[in-house]
C-alpha cells in the first residue's frame, strides 16, 4: 500500500485590518456613460392604459441611487467646513444683495487703485481672496438653486401621479362600498375621513365666520345696511407662531310694528 505523501502544514493567512472607504464617485467621463445608457433605456411613456401619462420619461432607479450618493457625498464634505447657524445667526451677519453686491465690487475696484487707504490688518490680497471666496459659494448657490428647481419640478408631478393613483383607489373603494360589496365598507371609513372638513372654532367654542360671510358681513356693515361689530386682529408668524383672530356680531332688529286696530309688535 503507497504512504501518503507528507504534505506541509499550511500557514494561516493574516489579513490586515482595512478601513472602510467610502465608495468613490463616478468620474464625469463614467456618469456621462452611465447617464446616456439609462436614458436609452428608460421608457418614454407608461402603460398604454394610463389616463395621464407624463410628458418626460420615469427616472430609473439607478440613476436616483446615484444622486442620492452623490449628493450625499457632497453633504459630507461640506459638513467640515460649513458653520451651524441658527435662525438668530442668519439675522445678525450681513446679507448680500445686487445693491450690495454692487458696493463690493466698487470698493474693491477702487482699493486695487489705493491701497493707501486700507486699514492696516487688511491686505488688498486678503481683500481679492475674500470676494473671490464669496463669487465662488455665490456661483455654487445658484447652480444648487437651479437643481432644486429641478428636483421640485419631478417632485410635483410625482405627487399628482401618486395622489391621482390614491383617488381612483379611493372612487373605486366608495363606488364598492355603495353596493356593500364585503371589506369595502372598512376600506372606506378608513379613507373618507380625510374628505371631511372641519370648521374652525373661535375661543368660545363657536363656529367662526367663513371668509365669505366675514366679507359679506364687513361689505353690509361699511354700507350702513346692517349693525354689528367687526373685528380682525392678526399677529404675522415670526420666531414663534402668529395669530389671527375674527370677531363678527351682527346685531339683527327684528322688532316690527304691525298696524291693526288694538296694535302689537311682533318680534
């Protein structure tokens, strides 16, 4: 019978401890590709039985995975440099508009030529890096404005789809619960109380005025055809929640006199 043959011990493998890393972003060239193929492959219509169809294709779930990515990448980079500011905070730094925008550039222009008159802890270096520092973030906010208006532009025409989507849902729920087909009725209580509305109530606990019978009320009273009290008081929302407040009382004369031979009034 054959020995086996001595084969040596085989040594255990160390793995060296690696951090993670975060994924890399795709280079423009790579999203350039990535972007032209999910166009190519997104379809430019839904179903043929859909009532609306949208006028722009659907965005693939892939290229939302990479904005979010992406955006995200973005945030946290920024997150080092990027000061928290509170509400308070916002108001006390200056803000910069075209007038002041306009004030800036003067006063630089006019520095390049004079630098005599700068203070002395201020350089007319210190004083270029600064304002090219502010055109910078200025051009980063506007790029940021025009992307929101974008995402907000996909982002309301996908609501009227979901919520178009809850509607015929919901018909369909009401129409089955009108002909007590069985579990509809239950389907229908749950959704119909978003249907329903709630007048607003003053302090006292009564109904107050709709905007048209305040208006009405308030077009009777300033033409002296009826008599009462109006009263508006409004407090504009500003570090903390507003207030608005509507007093209408509408004083009625119901007291009549009828004409007969013993005479009476009639109220």
């Amino acid at each position: 019978m054959a020995r086996p043959k001595k084969t040596a011990p085989k040594k255990a493998i160390t793995r060296k401890a690696t951090a993670q890393r975060t994924p890399k972003m795709a280079t423009p060239k790579e999203r350039a590709g990535i972007i032209s193929m999910l166009k190519n492959s997104a379809t430019t219509s839904r179903s043929a039985g859909t009532r609306r169809p949208p006028n722009n294709p659907d965005i693939p779930q892939t290229l939302i995975d990479m904005l979010n990515h992406d955006l995200n990448a973005i945030k946290e980079m920024l997150d080092t440099f990027a000061q928290h500011l509170r509400a308070l905070d916002r108001m006390r730094l200056n803000g910069v508009g075209i007038k002041k925008l306009g004030f800036i550039e003067r006063a630089y222009e006019l520095a390049l030529e004079n630098t005599e008159f700068l203070p002395h802890y201020l350089t007319i270096e210190r004083f270029g890096a600064d304002l090219q520092y502010f055109m910078d973030f200025r051009s980063l906010t506007d790029v940021t404005a025009q992307l929101r208006e974008q995402f907000w532009n996909i982002t309301i025409k996908s609501a009227d789809i979901a919520y178009t989507d809850a509607l015929e849902f919901y018909s369909s729920v009401r129409e089955a619960a009108k002909r007590r087909v069985d579990a509809a009725e239950t389907l229908y209580a749950a959704l119909s109380p978003f249907f329903k509305r709630h007048r607003m109530e003053n302090e006292d606990g009564t109904a107050a005025p709709t905007k048209k019978q305040a208006l009405r009320d308030f077009k009777g009273l300033e033409s002296g055809k009826h008599d009462g009290i109006l009263v508006i008081e409004n407090q504009k929302p500003q570090m903390t929640g507003g207030k608005r407040k509507i007093i209408d009382e509408k004083f009625s004369d119901s007291a009549k006199f009828k004409e007969s031979e013993e005479g009476k009034i009639e109220e």
